[in-house]
C-alpha cells in the first residue's frame, strides 16, 4: 500500500506570523492561511514553517491579508496539558510562495 501525503493550500495569510525559537535552538514561524470552502466562510488552518526546511527568507515579506501558496504535509501531534490529553493537526509546510495580488478590472 502506498500512503501519500501531500497538501497544497492557496489562500490569504489570517493573521500575523508569530516567528518563535524552540528550546532546540530550531526556529519556526506560525502562521494561519485562510482557505475559503465552497459556498462557506473561510476556514483558516494552522501552518508551520521550519526555517531549516523552507529557508528563513522564504517568509520575508509576509503579512496578514497577504495571498500565498503553501506546499508541505500533514500532521498531527500529541501533547498533555492541564485539561488531559490533546492533538493538534497542522500543515508543515516545505514551501511558501507569495502570490501577487489579482489586478482588477
């Protein structure tokens, strides 16, 4: 059996990248892409980029509001908190690409 697990989103940046530096000195930025549904609101959906993997200046020039292309894969994570046992799903991506905005008419 073959597994694949690939995500493409298209979307708008929901809300500042909050750049953060791990106990492990590895850096990562946090971002939420909004990805409108068919018919519904915008969902946004949480996404990490590692710095190591995607490139520390694949992020400059990123903004809330700004449309961009992630590329990376699926996954989910288990943690402990207070309230008990917890997961979060989240898009690593290996790739962001700004995209520019559509002209108008």
């Amino acid at each position: 059996m073959v597994t694949v697990n690939v995500v493409v989103l298209a979307g708008t940046v929901a809300a500042e990248p909050v750049a953060r530096t791990m106990p492990s000195g590895d850096e990562v930025t946090e971002l939420r892409v909004s990805v409108p549904e068919v018919g519904k609101r915008h969902l946004p959906l949480p996404v990490a980029a590692w710095h190591a993997t995607v490139g520390p200046r694949a992020l400059d020039g990123i903004a809330k509001g700004d449309p961009v292309l992630v590329h990376g894969q699926l996954v989910r994570r288990f943690y402990r908190s207070g309230a008990g046992a917890r997961s979060l799903t989240e898009v690593v991506a290996t790739g962001i690409k700004k995209l520019e905005a559509p002209v108008e008419p």
